[in-house]
C-alpha cells in the first residue's frame, strides 16, 4: 500500500521504516507468487497496473480489518475517537465545510478533521488506497470497494448580473438558457456533467464549437457573472448571499427543476462505523438548516 501511494519505491520504503532494496525484494517476490505484475517500473516513477489495483484493494481489506481487530482489544475505546479524513468534491467543500467544521469541533472534540477536496475520481482513489476515510460525492457514482449512503438532494438554480432579462421573471426554464452566453466549469468536472445532463442545448453553441468561457471554480464563474461576461448555473447551497455580491441576481427554475443527489462514501471495510453515522446525521441536519 505504501508504494500504490508513493509511486515511488524509495518514499515508501522510508514510510515503512525499511531499506529500498528489502522493499522491492518483497514486492518482486509477492508478483512471483501472485503470478502477477503489481507495478510497472520507470526509469524515474512506477505505475500500478489493473491487476495491482486489484491487489491494492484487498491489501487496504486486510489492513482495515486488522484496525477493526484493535477497536475488539479496546472495546470501551470510543469509535470516535481519533482523526476523520474527510474529503469532497470542489463544488461542496467550500461551501459545506466553513460551517459544518465547528459543530462537530464543539460537538464531537475527540474526533478532529482532516480536510481534502478535489475531483470525483481523484477521492475514489484516495478512498480505496486510504488516504482518506469518507467523501462526500455527488451521483451518479459507484465502485463495488465503497459503501454509500444519500444524505441530501440540492436544486440548481440560474445567477446571473442584476440588468439581464432574467431579472424580470419569477422563475425561469432551464430551456431559457442561452448556450453561447452560459459559464461553465471546466471538463473533468462532475457539475458541469450534471449541468450539461439537465440542459442538453448546453453541450454546445449552435456553431457546434466550444466556444464559450469555462472556469476553474464556481467563485471564479460567479465574478465573471459580476463582470457581465455570461450566465451560470450553480448548486443552491453555493449561492451566497446577494449582499455579498453586489450586481447580481438569481431565480429558481420552473419544474423539474434540476438537481444533485449528494452521497457519502466510505470502504466497506472502514471499520469506525459510528463515525460515518454522526457524519452522515450531522450533513443532514447541516443541509436541512441551509
């Protein structure tokens, strides 16, 4: 496990407290007898292949499960006891985070959080080889390794700057929407995926070219909003307040009005189960208060 997070022999024969060589000789010998490659060895990296994967997963069972034989040693030791890392996708965490963070600091203080955000595939990774324990995710998602459970659902609603025609509606369609003045997150983005799910006409301009602006992050989407360069669609719960953001404005969208399921996600074999149970109960008050 240590070389499937270090891609690098060396890194991880330093986390395991071992010689380079004793590492790779152990390595070399588990291929042997698995009859397998588990890494593709460069001059300057390696790469875990399909079948390490694989590998890779049992070996994180195994060692969850040796966690889980601890927690049976100490059974009046509290599951909640001991840090959570806990990650979520970009469009979540700044949004979740700032507020949640200290309710369960003043609610739970034996059990601190490690905070990690980045794309869906990258936390499903992270996940598997345990470089965190729980994310929070939006669906569509799945992997046969992780358990999931739904802990809320979010509408989409349209922002946009305070002298666009929108302005004068009530509510709007999501057919209303204009392609070629739509901002838009970047691709490799699960948002953007479900924005463009929920709004077919905005895969792309009539022209058939992309030729709209994409961004990196919803706040920069919202002041390119502020600075009348387009329109933009976002998660509810990442709508700040209007007085924060002078200039612009927003409505609801007429039904269905689109939306997100969002999920936490964790290794089956993670073995503090009462910790995903106060996270989970916690994101669902915390999304309910919002």
């Amino acid at each position: 496990m240590a070389v499937a997070k270090a891609k690098h022999f060396s890194k991880a024969a330093e986390m395991c407290n071992i010689s380079q060589p004793s590492l790779s000789i152990a390595i070399k010998k588990l291929e042997d007898e698995l009859g397998i490659t588990i890494f593709k060895r460069g001059k300057r990296n390696i790469e875990i292949t399909p079948d390490g994967e694989s590998v890779a997963q049992q070996a994180q069972k195994v060692l969850d499960e040796v966690a889980q034989l601890g927690y049976l040693k100490h059974k009046k030791r509290d599951p909640l006891a001991g840090i959570i890392r806990l990650g979520a996708i970009f469009t979540v965490g700044p949004y979740l985070f700032p507020s949640l963070i200290p309710i369960l600091r003043h609610k739970y203080p034996q059990m601190p959080l490690h905070i990690d955000e980045d794309y869906t595939e990258n936390l499903r990774r992270k996940l598997l080889q345990a470089e965190i324990d729980v994310a929070v995710l939006a669906l569509p998602f799945f992997d046969p390794a992780l358990e999931t459970m739904e802990i809320y659902t979010e509408d989409f609603i349209s922002l946009f700057y305070d002298s666009h025609p929108f302005s004068k509606k009530s509510e709007i369609s999501i057919n209303d929407i204009k392609t070629n003045e739509l901002l838009m997150l970047g691709k490799g983005n699960c948002f953007r995926d479900q924005v463009i799910a929920a709004c077919p006409q905005c895969l792309s301009p009539q022209s058939g070219n992309e030729s709209w602006v994409v961004g990196s992050s919803l706040e920069t989407i919202r002041h390119m909003v502020a600075m009348k360069m387009g329109i933009t669609v976002m998660p509810i719960t990442a709508l700040a307040k209007q007085a924060d953001y002078p200039g612009l404005d927003s409505r609801p969208f007429t039904d269905p009005v689109p939306q997100r399921r969002i999920v936490l996600a964790w290794r089956a074999s993670f073995p503090r189960k009462k910790a995903i149970k106060v996270l989970a109960e916690s994101l669902q008050k915390h999304s309910k208060g919002k």
